[in-house]
C-alpha cells in the first residue's frame, strides 16, 4: 500500500465532504447561534473547519513544532457570509494539498509538537498529528456542524451514504 496515496486519497474525500456540509448552511444563517451557551458560535464552527484543513494541516505537516506563549490570544476565522466561507474553505486547500504531497518518508515518523505557555501539550509523531488532529478532528466538528444545522431545520447532506433528507 501506498501510505502517501492513501492518505491524500482520504484527505481529499473528507475536505470535500466538509465542502459538502459548509454548503448545506443556509445562507441567511445568523452565524452568532450557539445551542447552548457552552457551544462555539456557528460561525467560529463554520470558521474552525476552514482552519483546520488549511492553517493546522499546513502547520502539522511543514512546521515540526508550534510554540505560543502563555499570554498568546488566537483569533479563528468567523466568516462575515457563507460566501467568504466558501470562498476561503476552497483558497486553504491547494497550499495544504501541497504540502501534504510533500511529506514523504521519514518526515512522517519525526515528532511534531504544541507547545502552549510552556506546556507541552501534543508531542507525537506527525503521520499521528496529521491524522487524529487533522483529519479525524475534521470529521469530528463537521459532524458538529450537522447537529447546529439539524437544529437550524437545515437539511443535511449524507457523507458516507445518504442522509434522512436526500431517501
């Protein structure tokens, strides 16, 4: 088997089925719903996917480590329309295809870490990172995203077979 094939083949699969769900958002959303107060904004969900498989891919798989200080205060992307979103979601992926064609061999087994106020909190090899904290966390949040959408009496589109709303 071809690991590099592979996974490029199942990268691209799950980015387009996230495409698939981004879409599903309808485009009047109000992108601040949350359902429930502990929930991350719709539009910072929507917003979070869009980072993970652009900037966090990148990062994984070009930088063997990311260190921000104690104090260091990211700001995600919260998209202004489903338009920017899109529009975005689709300018991330060539840079991160990119560089996922270029990790080949050894570089897969060398150790990637996040390192927050001094804490190390990731310390794995980067063919880990990349799959658990790229991919796998994907599927998690859009998988999230259905639920807001659910909610939002949206229809969801089926991503490994159909769905309730497309038999």
């Amino acid at each position: 088997m071809d690991f590099q094939k592979e996974l490029i083949a199942e990268y691209d699969r799950e980015t387009a089925k996230t495409r698939k769900m981004l879409e599903a958002i309808p485009a009047d959303v109000d992108f601040d719903f949350k359902p429930h107060p502990k929930s991350m904004s719709l539009g910072r969900l929507a917003g979070h996917l869009t980072d993970m498989v652009g900037d966090w891919a990148v990062h994984s798989l070009e930088l063997d480590k990311l260190d921000f200080p104690a104090d260091h205060k990211w700001e995600g992307y919260v998209p202004a329309s489903k338009a920017a979103l899109l529009e975005k979601f689709d300018s991330q992926l060539p840079r991160a295809r990119a560089a996922l064609a270029g990790t080949t061999g050894a570089k897969w087994d060398q150790r990637w870490q996040f390192i927050f106020g001094g804490h190390v909190w990731i310390d794995d090899p980067r063919h880990q990172v990349f799959r658990e904290l790229v991919i796998s966390h994907l599927v998690h949040h859009r998988a999230q995203l259905g639920v807001y959408l659910r909610l939002l009496n949206a229809k969801i589109p089926g991503m490994y077979g159909p769905s309730a709303d497309e038999m």
